[in-house]
C-alpha cells in the first residue's frame, strides 16, 4: 500500500496548494465540477482540505479523482520537500524520500 493512502496531509495542507497549472481544457473537464472551485482555477476545499479527499488524514485516506487529479497533485512525491512540509503541518513524522 502506497504511504499515501494513510496519510493525506498534501491534500489538507492549504486551500492555495491544489491549484491548476499546466493543465489544458480537456484535462481540467475531466474534473468533475463539484470538486473544482467558483473561479475554475483550483480544486474546491473545505478549509484548507481539498474536496476530493476522502477519509481521515494520517490514518486512510484516497482521493476521489485519482485518475484525473491534477498537475500539483501529482507532483508531489512521498517523502519529498512538500510531503514533509504537509507532514510536519498535520503533526505526522516525515517519510523517507524515495
């Protein structure tokens, strides 16, 4: 089982975290658009927790639209700089980096 999916941190890190970057229209209406927020530019959170993420951080979690997820998401790689920095943030011990 992949570290993530007992953890979540990256995902309820920051509401300004999950924004779109590079990715094209086709991609982001892949997105379906309850998770995307009013402005279009980033998915939706609760707080600072992005919609999509289902379940209880630093226990289990997965996300709603893995398969379509966007850039910033898929970027961040367990135990690297912004893996530690939500770790640190939702009070989990660092990962080591792959």
């Amino acid at each position: 089982m992949s570290p993530c999916q007992s953890c979540g941190a990256c995902c309820a890190y920051s509401r300004d975290w999950p924004r779109f970057t590079i990715e094209d229209d086709a991609a982001l209406d892949l997105i379906p658009a309850r998770f995307v927020n009013a402005r279009q530019s980033a998915m939706r959170c609760e707080g600072e927790r992005c919609a999509a993420l289902v379940g209880r951080v630093g226990e289990a979690t997965s996300c709603a639209v893995y398969a379509v997820r966007p850039e910033v998401c898929r970027v961040c790689m367990p135990g690297d700089a912004e893996c530690a920095m939500a770790r640190r943030r939702h009070g989990l011990p660092p990962l080591p980096e792959n």
